[in-house]
C-alpha cells in the first residue's frame, strides 16, 4: 500500500484569504484537490492585515514561537483556518504583515520586502517543530517562499523534521525575481559563499527566485508552453542559462480551476444561471453587465469585450490602448475591471471619458463584478506579452465567452485556435506582440460573432472544455513520487 504523502505549502498569498493574482487561486485550490487524491495537506502562509479584518473564523495555536532574521530572534505566533478542509497557518508578526497591500502599493514595492519574505522562510522549521509536522515534501511558490528550498540544502539539511523531506518549487512569474541589494544579504543567515553564481548572486545583487531555482529538488512551472519558454533569452528575465542548467528537473503542469466556484450553472453571484443546454440566463447577466458599466443600452446587440486583469505591460495593456480608436470606432462595447500600475489607472479613466458609452472602467478588485463580467461578455480579451498560465481564458470558456489571446505560455495550452470554416476550436490567437496583429485577431472575432450558428458552435466548443483540478493533481501527486524517490536515489549516492 502506498503510503500517504504529507505536503506543505508555503506560499504568500491563497484563495479564499488574501490574492493578488492567479497564485492565489493555485495556491488556495490545488490542496483541496491534492487532498481528495489522498494526500495529507497543510499551508503555511503570512497573517496579512485583510485576512485579520476578513470575515475568517482564525484560532491561535501557538504562541511566542521564535525565527530568526540574521542575527536576531523574532517572535511569532500562529493562526490557523481552514478552507475546504485543509488547514491553514498563518504567521502573525504585525511589524512585517499588517499593511494594506500584500507586496506593496501603486508607488511601488514595500521597502522590507526581503526581510518580510525571509522571515516567512524561516518560520517554517519552529513551525514544524511545534505542529510535529514532518512534511514528505514541501511546495513552495514563487521568490517569496524560494529561501525555503535554499534552507533545506543548507541550514535544517540535517535536521528533524526537514532531513528526509524534498522541495518541489513552482515559478508562477519568472518575471517577478525578488531582487535586493546585496547589503542585506546577512539577514538571509547564510553563509557568503552563497552569494555566488552557483548560488543567490546575480550582477552583484541577491535575486531570491534564482536561490529557489538552484536548490530546489524540483521545478515546475504552470503549463508546458511556459517551461519551454522561459528558457530562452526572449521569456527568461536573464535566468534562462541557469534554468537550462536545471532542465533535467523542470517540468510544466498547466494549472486547474475550482470549477465549484467557476461554472455558469450554478454561480451564485450570476444574474442568471444558465448552461450549454439552456444558454438564455448569459442574455440577462450581458444586460446587467451593460447596465453596471453605464453602456448604451443600444448596442445590446454588438459584442461586449470584456477584460479582468491586473494593469500591467505583462498584460498588453499597452496594445490595448493602441488598437481602442480604431476598435470602438466599432458598435462593440468593452468592459475592463482591474488594478495595478499607476499610468494604466489614469490612461484607462481618460479613455473611459472619451468614449461614454462605449467603454466602461472600473479600478477595482470587485470578485462578483469579475464574475458577472465573464458571464456577460461575449469575447474576453488577454493580449499578454508573457503568460504562464492564465486562468481567465479558462473561466471565460466555461461562461461561453470566447477569449482573444496572443499565443504564449499557458494561452497556446489552453485555448484551440478557432477553425471559421470546420466550426472547430475555441478561441482566436494571434502571434506578433503588435497593435495590427492584435486588431486582427479582434476583427475575426468580431465577424464571426455575426454568424449566429457559427457562434453558438463556438460556445458549445468551448463550455465543453475541461480543466478541472483533478488532473492537474493527478500529474503533481507523479512528480511529488518521482521528487521523493531521486531524492532518496541521489542520498544513497552520497553515502
């Protein structure tokens, strides 16, 4: 009988309690579908001020627990809640946690980010020991957690609960590295040797992700395309050379979604329900959708385009406002709901002036509106520079909204180019990161929403698709297995 695996996340930010971006949503669902294929879960995360001021019902289990940050020993304590019956600690130490923001503000990243983030780290061994959790392996996301597999090549190598258990670390954005001055380097409690090029060194500063990069026992990031992509100079933020270095061990898992808080039929937060049998509820929420935005109730039957997206270059906003002259010159609408980067908040409202009406912002993180949004629109637009995965697509498709997306990272995994002539496919790709490539693909869109049966073809495509968590689980529950036995392999080898 095989036995149960215990693994422990570490992540900074996870659904239902704290979310920035699609992390959240990974980091919050996939253990509830690692959990149903028999795995033993908990998730290890910081006590941020909104999770306080949430409605979460939090029990303290430990206090004056003890991590160190350089030379200092800082108290903690521990929280704990659960989601769909995972257990969730959270580290409460209010000097680095209580902000209004996870990572930092419209003005730019909190100026401690390396001390908030290493102190993370280190929490995780008292954690354990007080908790007597003794973790097969240990998950962690992105440059937040990535100390966590340089500890456990290092510092608790040798150490009870950590000696026997092995790092699997997942690059949600290879774009966001955590890069600090070298100055702080004492505060990760390593020893200087590791400021090198084999280590956390990188053009005389401390890149963080490249530490998790180089120690974890494995690496995977969130679709095929995207594990490909990101080693080559064009997608690797200057980490392609060393992910290279480390392609024997990285692998891609295209994410899953929580299709319990994702479908059509049963939505709560929906105006109407409606599902691919009985598609007249999507009318009604496109109606409230136009009338939450202030659109003229004239153009109720030309496609609505819809965005929810963090306002970021990443995202081709800057594409966006290039092709909205020539696009809402149209009868089309657009809806856009979003936060993120200062100039795409003024650009958009201004944007939104010019065109009363026709274009609806709001600046915002509004989850029943995004909802709302997806069952609305008839096209949903991610025109990514970059995409590791991208999980709107993958609700929009489930909604019968079809997404326009460039072909990159988890965008190609996900989203069958449409065959006008077969009816076949469920989305419209487009290659160039260009304005005329992006109008392009917007205007096919736009024509074959003319056709009626040619679109309902498309919707039925499309709301047939599956990506539920349960086999994303399955191919992590296979890589966690195959971590532990080279792990083992390699252990025997060096003895």
């Amino acid at each position: 009988m095989t036995k149960e695996l215990t693994v422990l996340f570490v992540t900074p930010e996870a659904v239902p309690f704290a979310k920035t971006g699609g992390l959240a949503d990974v980091a919050g669902t996939l253990p509830l579908a690692l959990q149903r294929q028999g795995l033993k879960l908990q998730v290890i995360m910081p006590l941020y001020g909104m999770i306080k001021q949430g409605e979460h019902s939090l029990s303290l289990v430990a206090e004056n627990l003890k991590a160190n940050l350089g030379p200092n020993l800082l108290e903690f304590n521990l929280f704990k809640a659960t989601s769909g019956g995972v257990p969730f600690y959270f580290v409460e130490r209010d000097e680095f946690y209580e902000r209004s923001q996870l990572y930092g503000t419209s003005r730019g990243d909190y100026f401690d980010n390396l001390e908030r983030y290493t102190f993370l780290a280190r929490s995780l061994l008292p954690i354990c020991l007080a908790l007597d959790l003794k973790p097969d392996i240990v998950h962690c996301h992105d440059w937040q957690s990535a100390l966590v597999p340089v500890y456990m090549k290092t510092d608790w190598s040798w150490l009870a609960p950590m000696a026997d258990s092995a790092s699997v670390f997942t690059i949600h954005n290879l774009a966001y590295q955590g890069l600090f001055d070298r100055a702080k380097f004492p505060l990760l409690g390593l020893d200087w040797s590791l400021f090198s090029i084999d280590g956390l060194e990188y053009y005389d500063s401390i890149n963080l992700l490249k530490g998790g990069i180089m120690f974890a026992d494995t690496i995977t990031t969130v679709s095929r395309q995207y594990s490909r992509e990101i080693q080559t100079p064009e997608f690797g933020y200057g980490l392609e050379g060393v992910l290279q270095s480390r392609a024997a061990v990285l692998t891609g898992i295209v994410n899953g979604v929580d299709y319990s808080n994702w479908d059509p039929a049963t939505d709560p937060l929906l105006v109407a329900n409606y599902h691919p049998q009985s598609l007249a509820g999507k009318a009604k929420n496109k109606q409230a959708l136009m009338e939450k935005y202030g659109l003229a109730s004239k153009l109720a039957a030309a496609p609505l385009l819809g965005m929810i997206s963090r306002l970021a270059d990443q995202k081709g906003f800057d594409l966006v406002a290039s092709v909205l002259p020539k696009l809402l010159a149209q009868d089309v609408t657009l809806v856009i709901l979003g936060t993120g980067e200062e100039k795409y908040h003024q650009l958009l409202t201004q944007e939104a002036q010019k065109y009363p009406g026709k274009l609806g912002v709001k600046i915002a993180y509004d989850n029943t509106l995004a909802h709302l949004i997806e069952a609305g629109a008839d096209l949903f637009l991610m025109p990514s520079r970059y995409e590791p995965c991208g999980l709107n697509q993958i609700y929009s498709m489930k909604y019968g909204t079809i997404p326009v997306v460039r072909a990159t990272g988890g965008l190609v995994d996900t989203v069958e180019p449409v065959d006008l002539a077969k009816g076949t496919g469920t989305g419209f790709q487009f290659e160039e990161y260009s304005p005329e490539a992006f109008l392009a693909a917007l205007q096919a869109a736009i024509s074959a929403y003319q056709n009626k049966s040619l679109w309902s073809k498309l919707m039925q495509n499309a709301m047939a698709q599956d990506f539920s968590w349960e086999t994303s689980a399955r191919a992590y529950l296979e890589l966690y297995h195959q971590t532990l036995k080279r792990k083992t392999t390699e252990i025997r080898r060096a003895l």
